[in-house]
C-alpha cells in the first residue's frame, strides 16, 4: 500500500468516526429531550418551540406533576411560541372570536332564551333557560340527581373549536397533559 493511500485511508476513518460520535450525541440528547432550542440561532420563540422534544405521558399514577421538570425549564419559551401561534393564527382566531360574540358558537334557542332572561329578567324567561336543561340525555338514561345536560354549542361551534384544537394540534409547540387520567389533553 503506498502511502498516499494509507493517509487517504485513514483520513476517511477519522471522518467516519467523526460522523458516527456526531450522530451518537445527537442520538443521545434527542433520546434524553437534551435540545438546543434555547441556544438556536433563530430568534422566533415559536420555531425554538417546535426544536423542543416533547416528553411523553406515560405515568398512570399522580400524573399530574409528570414531566413537571421540562415544563418548569420550558415553560417561558412555550408560552412566547403560543403568543406567536396566536399572532400568525390570528385570522382564524378573530373568526372564533368574532362568532363568540355574535353567539353563533351556542346552541341558537339556548342563546335566545339567555338573551331574553338578560334583557327582560322575570319568573317566565327563567323558566325557558331552565325548559333547555334536562336530567335526561334525551334517552331513557336518568343523570345523577342534581346534573343537568343541554346542548350548549351549535354545529358552528363544535366545528370552531375542533379546528382550533386541529391547529393548536400541530402548531409543534409542546403541551402539557391537563390531568393523570387524560394523556393526550392540552393545557
């Protein structure tokens, strides 16, 4: 072997091995959640957000506090990312927002009669707000004594909020489990 070719030779190792150490601490911090998201050369809140690997919600028991640690490290840039979310959202958030306060979100005869109860209060219109509430789901099942069910969103709203959870659902910013007995809820 000639030694062109064995310095050509082992300077292809050194790089090989060089690769296969950068591949390993990447590997590493990505499976221990280690990121650079704070250290990223971008200054969007929301793309240093999205750089962030999510814990995973895996306890059955006082789940509550799981991950607790992330958060707490996280919690400032996850919340810049969602007031950048909302901004670059904002469109479709006004959408909602516009309709919330218009009440096309809320069932149209439940609105009416609250609307009615507000603006002539009397024995009679608060009767109608109560007619909509029922102790029964509309079947033969009785709730519990003291629960009561109507029909509170429209399909207008029912289908806004499923969007907003569609959107907020792959914004990429990670999300905080609301109790231990809901893994893929959003707080």
């Amino acid at each position: 072997m000639s030694y062109k070719l064995a310095v050509t030779a082992n300077f292809m190792f050194l790089i090989v091995c060089s690769l296969l150490l950068a591949c390993t601490v990447a590997y590493a911090q990505q499976s221990s959640g280690i990121t650079d998201a704070c250290n990223t050369s971008t200054d969007s809140p929301l793309e240093r957000a999205r750089l962030l690997r999510m814990p995973q919600a895996i306890d059955t028991q006082n789940a509550e506090f799981e991950n607790e640690s992330f958060y707490n490290e996280h919690g400032s840039l996850i919340q810049e990312a969602w007031k950048e979310w909302e901004i670059e959202h904002a469109t479709t958030l006004s959408n909602l927002n516009d309709d919330v306060k218009e009440q096309r979100w809320i069932e149209t005869s439940l609105a009416k009669a609250i609307d009615d109860a507000f603006t002539n209060p009397s024995e009679e219109t608060e009767a109608a707000v109560k007619s909509l509430w029922t102790n029964n789901k509309g079947t033969n099942k009785v709730l519990p004594k003291g629960v009561y069910a109507t029909q509170l969103l429209s399909p207008r709203g029912v289908s806004y909020l499923r969007n907003l959870f569609d959107l907020a659902s792959t914004s990429g910013i990670p999300t905080r489990r609301p109790n231990g007995m809901n893994r893929y809820g959003v707080i």
